[in-house]
C-alpha cells in the first residue's frame, strides 16, 4: 500500500480534556471546529461526550449540523460565527446555539427564531468577532430580555501567560459583564492554564485536547506512518526532486516516500524538516511535491517498510517549526488520504 497512515488516539483526546477540566472552575467545553483541528469531528465529538463533554463548539453552523448528527439531541452546540443569513433553518433543525456577534445578528435571530436560544459574543480587544463595548451598550438590554444563554470573548495573547494584553482583556471581559446573571467564558486553551481568574463559568479548550501548544503537559494525539516506495543510490552531483534544489555532495542513499504537500505536508517545510526511520532521524531533502517527498536514509542500517513524520519522535508543533508556522496549521491541514486509524476510543 501507498497509503499513509493517520493514527489518532482518542483515549489521548479525551485524557487532555480530563486533564484540563480538572484544572477548570466551572464546565469544561469542547472546541471541535474545522473537523475537530483536521481529526474527525463526528468520532472525536462521540468520543468526549462519552467522557463527560457537555458543550460543545464549532465555528459554522454546517460544522454544528455534523456534530449533531454524529451525537443525536442532548448536548448543547454552540457555533462561534452567529446566526449568518440562511442560518435559520440550520439552526433550528440541528437545535444549535449561535453566538450572536453584532446587532444585525440580533436582529435576524430574533425574528427568523423567537425563542431560540443564544449566546452573545463580545469583542474585548481582539477585534475579531462580537460586539465591542459601545455597540453591546446599545443592544444590552434588547438583547439581555431575550434571556442569553452565555457571554463570551476570546483572548489573543492567552497562549504568551505574562502578555499584557491578557489583563487588559480580562478587565474588558469584567466590565461588559459586570452584574449579569448569565453564564460567562472567556478562556480557551491558553487561558484555561492562566487559572481561575479567566475561568469564568466555562472554559473552551481547543488545541490542547488535540496534543498542541500551549498545553505543554499534553499527552500526543497524532501519528503518521509515510510507506516508503523506492530506495535508490545518488552519486555526487546528481539531484533530487524538482528544480534541481538539492545535489548530492557525497554518495547518498535516497528514500522516496508516499506523501506530499497534497497530504498537508506544507512545501515550506522541506528544507528544515526530517523523519524518522526507526530511531534515525532523516532529512528530508529536495523539493516536497503533491505525491512524493525524498528523504536522506544514508545513516539507515535496516530500512523500515515506513518511516515516521508524527509520533513519539516529533509532535504537531516540531513539525510546525520547520514550516515556520503553528501545530493548529499542520493539524487542520492533514490531508484526505491518509486512511484514518482511531485508538483508544
């Protein structure tokens, strides 16, 4: 077989979730969005609710449908992009909960759904989504008689803990909210581990149940198998890949392996990144292509039948350093081919 291998551990998945509700004040909710980071929405979202996941979030209401599905009536779905137009029957059908984020949103999910819930979702200093402090002064109390199920906002700096931009959010967050008998939650990932003063009445990890950054204590989530397909010998001089970009300075032994940038192996990584073959690190050499990428087995005893990108020897956020980008990227970019191996659940 070509085809590489995408090992995901659910038990892993939900040990992180345990880990940081037990670190949590209040609920601990889940962020499934983007397919679950790129790992299966509908398999991870049974996976948690079995462990004790209550709340869930997503960033599409199309997203929202999926979860639903895969889960049936009973937890509470909350979709971070609000009631859009054409929403409405969406919403409605799949019972979901859209974070409302501006008045015009208001608007809409009062008269498209009377009596729907909803949540209500300030900007604190992002200026990204939610309503910034004037606007929400305006719509405070229209929006407060029709009974909000919870206030949230999201911080940017939370995963830099002495980032003055969190305290600065943290009193914003404090102030908008200040005397409502609503729910509220400010934090994900990042602010779940800068403790109980952004915990509020729920916490939304994200990219720690998946094995990310900034959630150094998290147990891996993810490994991929690459098969190797041909093994050749390179004199000095002659070159791999595309473009001529790497020549042989020494004779060399070069793996070809069954993976390329149409995996969401990203092409930037090529000249930083390596893999692993057993317990010999690998470089990668040559342009990464769609299908295919060379690597440098030279220092190789026994050849594997596959070679390892995600594992024991490198996780999500190594790998991201190589791209020059993050492990939410590398996760959510993991292609369509990999055939998908779920453990632990």
């Amino acid at each position: 077989m070509t085809q590489a291998v995408l090992t995901i551990d659910l038990g892993a998945i939900c040990a992180n979730w345990n880990a940081l509700d037990a670190m949590s004040t209040g609920e601990t909710a889940a962020v499934v969005k983007a397919n679950a980071y790129g790992l299966g929405a509908d398999t991870v979202s049974k996976a948690l609710a079995k462990a004790g996941v209550r709340t869930f979030f997503v960033a599409q209401a199309e997203e929202g449908v999926v979860v639903r599905d895969a889960l049936g009536p009973g937890p509470t779905i909350c979709v971070f992009g609000g009631h859009m137009k054409g929403d409405a029957a969406l919403l409605r059908d799949a019972n979901l909960v859209p974070m409302i984020n501006s008045i015009d949103q208001m608007l809409r999910h009062v008269e498209a759904l009377p009596g729907h819930p909803f949540g209500i979702q300030l900007d604190s200093g992002m200026n990204r989504l939610g309503m910034e402090p004037a606007e929400w002064s305006a719509l405070r109390d229209i929006a407060l008689s029709q009974k909000p199920v919870l206030m949230m906002s999201h911080l940017a700096c939370a995963d830099e803990p002495n980032h003055g931009m969190n305290g600065f959010q943290l009193q914003t967050f404090q102030q908008m909210t200040d005397g409502l008998d609503v729910p509220k939650s400010l934090s994900a990932t990042g602010g779940t581990l800068l403790g109980p003063d952004y915990h509020f009445d729920m916490t939304r990890p994200g990219i720690g149940l998946y094995g990310g950054l900034p959630y150094v204590d998290a147990r891996p989530v993810v490994s991929l198998s690459i098969p190797v397909i041909q093994v050749r010998d390179v004199n000095p001089g002659e070159s791999v890949g595309y473009g001529n970009s790497w020549v042989a300075r020494v004779p060399s032994r070069i793996a070809t392996i069954s993976a390329g940038y149409a995996d969401g192996i990203l092409r930037a990584m090529g000249p930083k990144a390596f893999v692993w073959a057993g317990e010999t690190r690998c470089k990668i050499v040559g342009r990464i292509s769609m299908d295919l990428i060379g690597v440098d087995v030279g220092p190789v005893k026994d050849m594997p039948d596959t070679v390892e990108l995600l594992g024991q020897h490198q996780s999500v956020d190594s790998l991201a350093d190589a791209a020059g980008t993050i492990g939410y990227e590398i996760l959510t970019s993991l292609g369509s081919r990999y055939e998908r191996r779920y453990i632990g659940g």
